[in-house]
C-alpha cells in the first residue's frame, strides 16, 4: 500500500488506541524520527531470522511499517497546515496596524464632530470598550455606519466620508483574514494531535523492536547501533564534550 492508504487506513485506529493523555512527544524533529525508524525497518527485514528466533513476531514489523508510513502523511499534512496558519497569522500581522489607524482616526474625528451630542458619545464609548482582534473587526463596521448615518456632522468638520465606506469593506476584509487565523489554529491543533498519537503508537512498536534488534546483536556493538538513535547517539555525545569543557575551562584553586 502507499504511505496515504496507510494512513487512510490506520486513522481510526490511532485515534482510538492513544488518549490524548497518553501521547508522547518526540525528542527529535519528527522527520529526522520516521527517517531512522525506516532505516532500522530496513535493517530489521533482513535479519528478521534472527529476531524471531528470539520471539519477535514479523506481523509487528509489518505493522510497523504501515503505522510509519501513516505517520509520514499525518506530518505532512500538519505541516501544511502550520504553514497555513502562519500565513495567515502574518497576513493578519501585516495588515492590523492600518486597521487600527483607521479606527482611531474615525474614533477622534467623531468625538470632536458628534461633542454637542451626547447619545452618538455614548455610542461612541461604548465601540470603544472592547480590546480584541474581532472587536477591533466589529468597531470597524460600526464606526462605518455610525458615521454613514450622521454625514452631515462630520462633513460639517471637513471629514472625508470615503473613510466611513473604506472601514466597511475593511472591517470585511479583516474579519475574512481574522477568520482564516482562527480557523488555522483549530485545525492545526486537529491535525497536531493525529501527528503525535501516530507518533505515540509507532514508537510502541518501534520501542519493541529496538530492544530485540539491541539484544539479538548485542555481542555486535556496530550492528547493535543499527537498532539506535544516531541524532540521539550524537547528542549525548555533544552534550558530554560540551560537559568536559566545561570543567576544563574552570580555574584550579589557588593553595596557598
């Protein structure tokens, strides 16, 4: 099967065998985990003798070789969708400074326009209570029509009405924008949690197999390896130099 008909057919199966409680979470980057675990697949195939010699099952293997397959497409289609949602977070970015601008110029020109009216202030007050992104949307369109509404105060201050039609359309365009940011959070969080439960179920059956590959070749240090994290490998290992030098760069005490 290919790696999507894996997954199509492994989705149900991994949503329901992992709780939300019991997802994992990788300590490498995920592409850098499914490379080595198809490596160590690779290897396992070709000493499957040898591994159920000792009771390791061969279905598992093909297990493990669909799950990671199921894996691969969950990152790639949450990494669609993160890429998504941070297009549309900087789109947002991009263009709130001049929503703002407009909103504050429509708030101050009206408060000097509408100052002999005290129930088109309260309005007024009232837009301005809210601090969020969709009430910033709202204050938008409402100062659009507000303003619309009474033209002729505002033009008696030489207000440009075009600013009034302009919040309009823009208080429609950004809560389009406002709405693919929120709804690119709600599913990148979706399509997260898939990619760490296939993560989660396909570490149970790697775990599994790396145990018996480590085991089986343990008098065959290189061989052993084959079963073992290289990222991790080098990790340690830079994390035990930088440790060594470390000490090395600390002054012996003076004896006096």
């Amino acid at each position: 099967m290919s790696e999507q008909e894996n997954y199509d057919s492994s989705l149900e199966e991994i949503q329901a065998s992992v709780k939300n409680e019991g997802i994992k979470h990788c300590s490498m980057p995920v592409g850098m985990y499914i490379a080595e675990i198809k490596s160590i697949i690779h290897v396992a195939k070709q000493d499957l003798p040898q591994l159920i010699s000792v009771g390791y099952q061969s279905e598992k293997l093909e297990k493990l070789e669909i799950l990671t397959g199921a894996l691969t497409v969950a990152l790639s289609i949450w990494a669609t969708e993160a890429t998504s949602k941070a297009e549309a977070l900087k789109k947002w970015q991009e263009n709130a400074p001049a929503m703002h601008d407009l909103i504050r110029d429509l708030y101050d020109n009206m408060r000097f326009a509408f100052r002999n009216h005290k129930d088109l202030i309260q309005i007024l007050d009232e837009i301005n209570e809210g601090d969020s992104n969709s009430d910033s949307v709202m204050d938008l369109a409402k100062l659009g029509r507000l303003g619309n509404n009474h033209a002729e105060l505002l033009t008696a201050i030489g207000y440009e009405m075009t600013q009034c039609s302009k919040a309009l359309s823009e208080s429609e365009r950004m809560g389009a924008i406002l709405a693919e940011v929120n709804g690119s959070f709600y599913v990148d969080d979706e399509k997260k949690v898939i990619r760490d439960k296939s993560y989660t179920l396909v570490k149970r059956y790697a775990d599994e197999l790396k145990d018996y590959g480590k085991f089986v070749f343990r008098k065959d240090e290189d061989h052993a390896q084959l079963y073992t994290s290289k990222y991790l490998r080098n990790k340690k290992s830079e994390y035990r130099k930088n440790k060594e030098n470390a000490a090395a760069d600390i002054p012996e005490e003076t004896i006096s």
